[in-house]
C-alpha cells in the first residue's frame, strides 16, 4: 500500500507543487473516515486541492459556497410538489456526494452549518421525517480563512470536533511558485488526471485502515497523552474521549499508508498537531493553538 499511496501523492502533487506533506494527511483522514478543515488564504489551493483529490481518487465531487443567506436547504435538498404526480419529489442538494467542498464554512449562520452535523458523524440526512443514507465514502472538506472575520460566524466546539483534522497548505516555495508561472494551467493538468482508484477501492482501503492492530502499550501511551492534556493545568479543557478515537483512527491511518499494520507511538506523535490543534486552547489565550505546549507535552509524556 506504501508505493500505490506514494504515486497518488505524487498525481496530486502535479498540480499541488510542493506540498507532499499537507497531500498526505489530506489522504490520511479521508482514509481514516474523517473530514479535514483547512484553514489558510485565499488563493493558497484550497479548492483545488479538494478537486484533484476527488478526480485521482475517482469520486464524485461537489463545491457549496457558503454565504451569510445560504440555508439548510441549499445544502440538504428540499421537497417539490409536482402537479402530475400530485406529490412531493425530493430533490437531493449538494451534500449527496462522496467529496464535498464547503467553502468558506463560517461564513453562513450557525443554522445553516449545523445543517451538517448529522450529515458528517452519521453520514445520513433527516428531511421531512425520513433518514436518507449519504454515499460512500463521504468526506468533507471545509475551509475557513483565519485573517477575514468580518461578517463570518466562527465555528462551535462541537461543530469542530466534527472534523477529524485541521491542516494548513501555506504559501509554496521558490521553486515551485516558479513552475506555478512558468508552468501549463492547473486546470488543464487536473483535465489530464486518470482516477488511480475508484470508491470501491476507498472503502475497501478504510476498512483495512480499520483492522490496523494498536497494542496495549500502545494504547496505554495514548491514554497518558489524553491524561495529561487534563491534568496538567496548561490547556483550557483536555482532550475527550472522542480526541482520542480521532487520535487513534487517524495514526492508524498514516501507518497502514505507510506499509504498516500496526501503530507506533511515532504515528501518534507525527499525526497529533494534525488532529488536535483544533481541540485545544492555551490557558492563558482561548484564541491561540499552544503548540510550544503541545511539544512540551510529548517530550514529558513517556513512551512505554
């Protein structure tokens, strides 16, 4: 599995120009049955990142731009009368797809964005009494800019933790913003894009990533990474129980990508940034990720 996820890095990465590590752990949570929430600048390939992603991976992809009017209904669907039938046709909205795009998601109002709570913990939507199953996989991609608040809704704790991780894509290199300008348009590269696997191999692959053995030790490690976020008064609140599952299923992801089926505390340390930056506050500042903590707390923690 290490080679066949290598050459879908490197097809992606023909059209995302140096940032192999970010295409990875874009792989790594939508394998691990997760949804990614990338937070950067405008311009940066947020969008085109969830594109190329969906086409290499021969998923079906739609894109909501999320404004401050948009509604539950322009996500979920809504019922139409139809006068021949006399009766009400569904018509299914954005959210049924395998790869959904929601762009700028504090943008709309709490309403609209807690439309798609259920959609992403019980991959299912409630409408007018009846529970519609989502397709598989579902994988949602929203991103939010950090800099622009004015007039945006920022997302609530529990809408966070919907979102298995957080990443940021950042500004390109030298070298490879030189070929951004010198080089053919990303669209027209993306338009040359073969899908190297179907959804019947995503599924296919998640449910081995499930399968992926962690030890006792292992997990014994885990729950005093856990332990510590509560006890050691350097974090607002500690990681919950669900933090840990997240932690769990997406270093089991990253090892089983990587060749492996079994996890090392080094994938718990490599994929923790990722998965819980979102998740916990310094003390002192509620609005600020305490990474000099976080390293802190993986220096102090021991391995068993």
């Amino acid at each position: 599995m290490a080679s066949q996820f290598e050459s879908i890095v490197k097809i992606i990465g023909t059209v995302i120009l140096g940032k192999s590590d970010q295409i990875r752990l874009a792989l790594t949570c939508l394998f691990a049955r997760g949804h990614l929430l990338i937070e950067d600048l405008p311009g940066i390939g947020k969008t085109t990142l969830a594109k190329v992603l969906s086409r290499s991976l021969g998923l079906d992809f739609r894109r909501v731009q999320f404004t401050a009017d948009l509604l539950p209904a322009d996500i979920l669907g809504i019922s139409v009368f139809d006068r021949k039938t006399s009766a009400f046709v569904f018509h299914p909205g954005p959210v049924f797809t395998q790869v959904l795009l929601a762009d700028e998601i504090n943008r709309a109002t709490p309403k609209t964005q807690s439309a798609l709570l259920e959609a992403m913990e019980e991959r299912q939507v409630t409408l007018e009494g009846k529970t519609r199953l989502l397709d598989k996989p579902f994988f949602v991609i929203a991103t939010q800019n950090p800099l622009e608040q004015a007039g945006t809704f920022p997302l609530p704790e529990s809408q966070m933790d919907r979102f298995l991780m957080r990443i940021a894509i950042g500004y390109p290199g030298r070298d490879a913003e030189q070929r951004l300008l010198k080089g053919e348009g990303v669209y027209e590269i993306m338009e040359k894009i073969a899908p190297c696997l179907t959804h019947e191999n995503v599924c296919r692959i998640q449910d081995q990533i499930a399968q992926v053995h962690a030890s006792d030790p292992l997990l014994s490690y885990l729950q005093d990474l856990l332990i510590f976020t509560r006890t050691s008064g350097h974090f607002y609140v500690g990681l919950s129980p669900r933090a840990g599952i997240a932690l769990l299923q997406a270093a089991k992801s990253w090892a089983f990508l990587h060749g492996r089926e079994h996890v090392l505390p080094e994938d718990l340390q490599k994929i923790m940034p990722y998965v819980v930056g979102h998740r916990l506050r310094s003390k002192e500042d509620l609005a600020e990720f305490p990474k000099d903590r976080l390293d802190g707390l993986l220096a102090e923690v021991p391995i068993p």
